[in-house]
C-alpha cells in the first residue's frame, strides 16, 4: 500500500473543504473568478495565493497531484516593472505556462476543451 505524505492528505481534502477565504491580493476578484469557473467548468478550484506572489491563484488536484495553477490578473493595465498582470495564465504541474489570455470566457473554453487531456 502506497504511503500517503501530510501532503497528500492536504491535496485530498481541498474538494470538500468549505471555501470561506479567497485571494490575498484581490479578495473579491477572487472570489467571483472561483464561483465562475466552479458554475461553467464544474471544478472545485481552490485559492493557492501566497503573500510573496504578486498575484492571487488557484489550483485543482487528482490523485494529490497537481493538475493546474490559475494565475489571476491584478490590474487592468500591465506594468511589468511593477508586477502588475492584467491576464490570466495556467500552468501545469511543472509550473509551465500553458495557456494565457485577457477573457475569463476564453479561460473557461480552454479548461473544458483540454479537461481530457488535463485529468488524464
């Protein structure tokens, strides 16, 4: 029987965990991206954001393993200099950008176009 690390065990329990917080960068954004993509895509994305990310993100898991990070954009208007995105991007479980683009509809047709591939 395979071991299941304190790891695992913490990707396990994302599906049913009450989402109650959101982002850190852009709480509100956030929360309404994560009740989108749940309504149009049907996955439990959890909020991933750390404080030394200079922006919000959001993974989904199988099996403990990482399917894919959702970048959240954190401006409208992108300065680099600074830090500020105005895109969403996800990469996968080799933090490889895989898609990226301005529309949370593009988004969210890139998701459920690719979820064979992605859940594989």
């Amino acid at each position: 029987m395979e071991k299941i690390t304190k790891e695992d065990n913490s990707l396990n329990r994302h599906r049913v965990k009450p989402i109650n917080e959101y982002g850190l960068h852009t709480p509100n954004f956030t929360q309404q991206t994560t009740n989108t993509l749940l309504a149009k895509t049907g996955i439990k994305f959890m909020d991933n954001s750390y404080r030394n990310d200079c922006m919000d993100s959001l993974w989904d898991e199988k099996n403990g393993k990482i399917i894919m990070t959702i970048y959240l954009p954190n401006t409208s208007v992108k300065k680099s200099e600074d830090e500020t995105l105005d895109y969403f991007f996800i990469e996968d479980y080799y933090s490889d950008v895989i898609y990226q683009t301005k529309k949370l509809s593009e988004l969210i047709a890139y998701i459920n176009k690719n979820k064979s591939t992605l859940y594989k």
